[in-house]
C-alpha cells in the first residue's frame, strides 16, 4: 500500500506531465483533494506533505472534521481552505455558507440566493461554481445546460457570492477519447459565457478516473480522491 505523501507526490507528477503534454500554460491546473469518507489522519498526513485545498461532500462529515482539527491541530485548521463538492440541499446552506470558502454544487437561484443572504459579514464572498449536468441524465445533479446562462447571470447580482466558474461530474466512461468528448462540453459552456464577457477563471472538472482528459481539455482545477486517500470507507 503506498502512503498519502507518495499518491499526493504522484498525482502532482501526472498533472505537471499532462500540462505539458496538452499545452496547457505550467501550473494552471489546481489541485483539490477530496477527502469524503476518508479518515482525519489521511488529511492531516496530505497536509503534512503541502495541501491546503480539501473537498468534502457531506456536511456533518466535514463539520466534524472542521472542529477536531480546531481543537486538536489549530494550525492545521486556520490553514486549510474548505470547498463544499457535494449535492446542495436547502436546509445545509447556513451551514455551508458559514465554514466554506468555496461551492462547487450550486444547481438553482434559490440555493445561490440562501448562501448569499446567509454568508457572515466577517468573510470574504463565498467563491462559487456552477454545477452543469452535461450529461443531461435525470438522475444526475447540476443545471441543464440550456439554465447556465441565466442562473449565471443571477449569481452576479448576488452580493456576498464570487462567481469563479463550472463544475461536472461527467457520466463515467471507460474510453479517454469519450471522456474528452464529455470534458469538452463543459469547455464550450464555459468558454460561451466567458464570451458574454463573464469573468470566470475556474473550470472544476477532473477526478482520479478522467482527470488527464479533462485536462486536456481546460480544466484549471481537479477533485481527486481516491487516488490520493484509497478506497473509501
Ligand atoms: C468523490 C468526488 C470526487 C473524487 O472522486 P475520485 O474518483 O475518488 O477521485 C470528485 N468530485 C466530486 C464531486 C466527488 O463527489
């Protein structure tokens, strides 16, 4: 089994490589771990080898972990920037506005409107991204692609949100050249509304299985997981 450090150290290799193997400009790829059902000390073990960015999924589970490292490594706490990556429910949003720097899953105006009203003065605006169902499944989350636009245009009037970008989860795909295709789509939106003259600069899309697709397709920041943590529990 190989330790956190060596899968963190590796995932930084492959992101290098595949910056330069697409033509991407050094370093315009970020790295977010997501830390959903992984243990405290596999955070504290990739913290201790550099990474500040953790996602979570599940609000409890992150609460949780947000207050035994307050009591137990305040360092470690005050330094780590918080991205909620999960499915948004309308009850969670105090919540979430209050301990996250960034959300990756806002899917309605109503759910960006709750998070601007409920972000605390004493912080900066919550960075947020839009969940865009490029797949179009009914099961899946995020916004049609047919909403972007608008919901886009909404969060700019929201006071207390940065809009910053798009996020998917696209529909898994064995094959690199169809994980393209899908990691492509959600370029087009994005590169659409930038043409609206919407300032975005984060296009979150990437995890352990397709990451080196959505790479090469633009994406500037990629949720890994199990590649770096293991299997979840
Ligand atoms: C779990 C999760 C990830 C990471 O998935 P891996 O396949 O373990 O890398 C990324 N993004 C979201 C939204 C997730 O829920």
């Amino acid at each position: 089994m190989t330790s956190v450090a060596d899968n963190l150290a590796n995932i930084k290799k492959l992101i290098t490589v595949y910056e330069q193997q697409y033509g991407r400009e050094s370093g315009a790829v970020q790295l977010l771990a997501a830390s959903k059902s992984q243990p405290l000390e596999k955070i504290l073990a990739a913290y201790q080898a550099g990474q500040r960015r953790f996602g979570e999924n599940y609000l409890q589970e992150a609460l949780k972990k947000m207050s035994d490292l307050a009591a137990n490594h305040p360092g470690v706490a005050s330094s780590i920037e918080w991205h909620f990556i999960g499915p948004m429910q309308r009850n969670k949003t105090r919540k979430i506005a209050e301990h996250f720097a960034w959300v990756h899953s806002v899917d309605s105006d109503i759910i960006a409107k709750r998070l601007s009203e409920q972000r605390p003065a004493h912080l900066p605006p919550l960075n947020i991204c839009i969940e865009v169902n490029i797949s179009n499944q009914a099961t899946k989350s995020g916004v049609p692609l047919a909403h972007v636009l608008s919901l886009a245009k909404e969060c700019l009037t929201l006071p207390r949100l940065t809009l910053r970008g798009l996020m998917a989860i696209p529909a898994f795909h064995p094959d690199f050249n169809q994980q393209r295709q899908e990691c492509h789509q959600l370029f087009l939106v994005w590169q659409a509304l930038r043409d609206q003259e919407i300032a975005l600069d984060t296009l979150s899309l990437g995890m352990s299985s397709d990451f080196e697709a959505a790479i090469a397709e633009g994406s500037t920041l990629v949720r890994i997981g199990s590649a770096i943590f293991g299997q979840r529990a």
